[in-house]
C-alpha cells in the first residue's frame, strides 16, 4: 500500500505540516490535530474512482471560512 503525503496549511496557527496517508482512503473526512498546535483540522478528501485519494482540502471545524 502506498503511502502519499501532503503539505497542509493549519489554518489556525498558519504553519505547514505533513500529511502522510494511505493512499486508498476508506472515507473521504477525517479530523486530523495540527502537530504545532494541536487543533483539530476537517480534511476533506477527493477520491478517485478507484478510491484512491487524488487531493486534501482543509477546513476549520468551527465552520469559520474565512482564509
Ligand atoms: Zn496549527
């Protein structure tokens, strides 16, 4: 299985992070905590067909959308 990896923008503290997934995603939004500080991040996934994953969007969970 392979693994793929993003860079991420926390859209709370700014900085970017890693993303490593598997490549096969079993569902397509998931809640990941920033590893610099610590908020939860939405990420939604765009699967291929194959469910594959093809991209990550981020999302705050306070629904805020303002970037
Ligand atoms: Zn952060």
């Amino acid at each position: 299985m392979n693994i793929i990896k993003f860079d991420l923008h926390c859209p709370y503290c700014g900085k970017t992070f890693d993303l490593e997934l598997e490549e096969n995603a079993t569902q397509d939004d998931l809640i990941e905590e920033c590893p610099l500080c610590g908020h939860g991040i939405d990420i939604q996934l765009m699967l291929s067909p194959e469910g594959k994953i093809i991209d990550a969007e981020i999302h705050r969970i306070d629904g805020d959308t303002d970037e």
